[in-house]
C-alpha cells in the first residue's frame, strides 16, 4: 500500500453485562471470532473497562486467523497483542486501554480470532452480551491464547464480549467505514449480512461497524442493577461510539425502547417516561446534527412494526408512526433507510410481515434481517 490510514473496522457498544451471582473470572481464557471486510497490514485493539469498579488485568491476549470461522485459527498467523512493550495490560476502573501497532496481515472476508487469557481475578462488568447467529464466542478454563484449537471436550459458550470494543485496521488511504447505532435489532444480524456483502463485492476498503446496546434508549437510562444491561442513554453513548478513525457516515436506528418501555406498572417504567413524536425526532436529530459536526455524513431509519408486543397499544404506535413520517419528511440527515417498509405487512402497515417476524413482534427474523439488509443502500458505500 503506497498511502495508508487507521480505518475503524470493527466494533460494538459497551454496557453492563447482566449481573449474576458469578461476576468475577479467573484463570480462564476467551477466544472471539469476528467478521472483518477489510484488507489490511496491522491492527491496533482498544478495550475498556467502563463499568468495572476494579482494575481489569488482561494477562495475554492475540490475534489470528479464523479457521472456518471457528476456534480453531491458522497457527502461522497467531500473533501476541502488546501494550507498552508487554503482553498483557491492566484496564483502570472505567478507563480504556488500546495495543500498540500490531503487524497483522488480513485479508477483507477473513476471520479475526482474539484470545484473551484472565490470570488474575478480574471484574467481568464491562461487555457486550446480545447473541446473533454470526458471532462466536467460547471460554476454556487454563492459559489457551496460543493454541491452534480449543479442546471441545472443555471449552463452552462465553456469555459476552469483554472488555474488547473496538478494532482500528492499517488500510489503503481510499478506505473507510459506516457505523452502525442503535439498539438490539442492531445488535443483530442485518449489520453482519452487509459486512459480509461488503466483503463479497469490495476490494477489502468498506466496512460497517455495529455500535448497539439491547434495550438502550435515546433518552435515560436506568438505575437498578437488574436494568443496568441496557446501558447509558444514547447522547452518552453516540459521539463515544461513533466518532473513531475512518468512520465516514453513520445509520441511526434507535428509539424504539422508549416507546415499549413505559408501562405505568412497573415503577422503573413510568408511563412518565414516554416521550412525544416531537421529542423523539429532536434526540434523533440531535444524533445527525451531532454527526454532521464531525463531517459525517448521518442516516435515519425508520421504527420498525410492534404491532403484537407485550405492551403493544394504539398509543404508542400511533407515536412510532408519526415519528417515522416525520423521519421521511425531515430534510437535515443526508438520507433515510426505510427498514420499516422492508419488514412491514403489505396488509398491516402496524405489524411484521409474518416471514419477517422472530416471533417477539419486535425483532426480526432471519428473513427481516435480510431485508434490512438489502434496504440499505450500498451507495452509502462509494
């Protein structure tokens, strides 16, 4: 590559994983695979410890390629990720910490394989926990970040990405990314199947990259410990999240928990917490707004259906649905992604075309994530 550049190739939102009785790991090491459509020479990895009260020590960590897009990885490519000169690196208490430059030689549609070895007891508090059927995660008890294979007799299913939440790739200088933000719907699949079109159909120079957090909200966030997995509220998290090397635009889809949150029975839940369509379009502008003053281009997407959700009423769609003419009228974000008419009933605007509906009435399936996907213009990407 004559000219180069640090491009934000991968990533997700950070939160509060679930708390359990078991908050604490030790002597265990994780391995996660990740989707990469980028054609790069190094890589520099940034964790954080956002929400940990203790000092996070990662006593080794690497990085190789994916075999098959399993754990098993190609034990030529099996490099260790160094902090200040050393293997390992201690995250402060709601501090972050990014490697130094790491000569990695990855080709865009291959499989990145990070390992993280924990020696010491560490605070599990900081992660990303929503599962979707492109992303693999496993933990195996002892020191395995070199090993070509986890032994499947031993290993089992990791509950979160900890405290790795981002990926900055060395590329071509023509080269860049899309962040994606929003919600749980985004935590899912549709980000994965453009990744993988644009892996298909790039010269390994685009990327998207997920900035999601299930049930997080444009406006609040909540303070009981059972809810602190929904994390912060989004003007906390955007500029944080979206705002890294490389990034050029951003797809907004965000909004919906504020809308079937409230529910008027559940104390942390006041029906007070509703906001009108006004309020809603001004925090969905305000992330464009917010966008465009870093020079990023910024897309809405529309509210998708929840006609058939538990607190599913009139009401509250009769909001959603002013909200997202209002996002198809609205002039001040460079573009609109009209997920809801990808995913919506020909014969009930209010619902899930049946073949797009998981089953919930609020996330799509497998089918409505393509679709998604395919109502995403590729031209974002030119």
């Amino acid at each position: 590559m004559e000219k180069e550049k640090w491009v934000n190739g991968w990533g997700l939102g950070v939160t509060h994983p679930p708390l359990s009785e078991a908050q604490w790991s030790k002597d265990t090491t994780v391995r996660y695979i990740l989707l990469n459509s980028l054609t790069a020479k190094a890589i520099r990895l940034s964790f954080t410890n956002r929400f940990g009260d203790h000092p996070a020590h990662l006593s080794a960590v690497t990085v190789a390629i994916s075999v098959n897009g399993k754990c098993t990885v190609d034990s030529e490519s099996m490099t260790f990720v160094t902090f200040n000169g050393k293997n390992g690196c201690i995250i402060p208490p709601h501090g972050d910490v990014t490697s130094y430059e790491i000569p990695f030689s990855i080709r865009s549609g291959e499989k990145l394989a990070v390992s993280i070895y924990f020696g010491d007891f560490v605070q599990m508090n900081t992660g990303f926990t929503y599962p979707n059927k492109y992303m693999v995660r496993r933990f195996i008890a002892g020191n395995h970040v070199s090993d070509n294979d986890f032994d499947q007799m031993q290993v089992s299913f990791s509950a979160a990405y900890n405290f790795l939440w981002s990926i900055d790739f060395l590329v071509s200088s023509e080269s860049f990314s899309v962040a994606a933000f929003g919600d749980s719907i985004t935590s899912q699949e549709w980000v994965d199947i453009v990744a993988q079109k644009l892996s298909e159909n790039s010269a390994g120079n685009r990327a998207i990259v997920r900035r999601a957090v299930s049930g997080s909200r444009i406006f609040g966030c909540y303070p009981a410990l059972s809810y602190y997995h929904y994390g912060e509220d989004g003007k906390t998290r955007f500029e944080r999240e979206v705002m890294h090397p490389g990034v050029r635009s951003v797809i907004i889809l965000h909004g919906i928990n504020d809308l079937i949150h409230p529910d008027g029975k559940n104390p942390l839940r006041p029906m007070s917490n509703m906001p009108s369509a006004d309020q809603m379009l001004d925090g969905l502008l305000w992330y464009v707004r917010t966008a465009q003053s870093y020079g990023l281009k910024a897309y809405l997407g529309t509210l998708l259906p929840i006609k058939g959700w538990r607190t599913y009423d009139i009401m509250r769609d009769d909001i959603r649905i002013a909200v997202n003419s209002m996002i198809r009228s609205q002039t001040v974000s460079d573009g609109v992604i009209d997920f809801e008419a990808a995913v919506r009933d020909k014969d009930d605007a209010r619902a899930f075309d049946p073949v797009c509906n998981s089953g919930d009435s609020l996330h799509p399936s497998i089918e409505g994530y393509r679709r998604m996907a395919n109502a995403v213009p590729m031209e974002i990407f030119e």
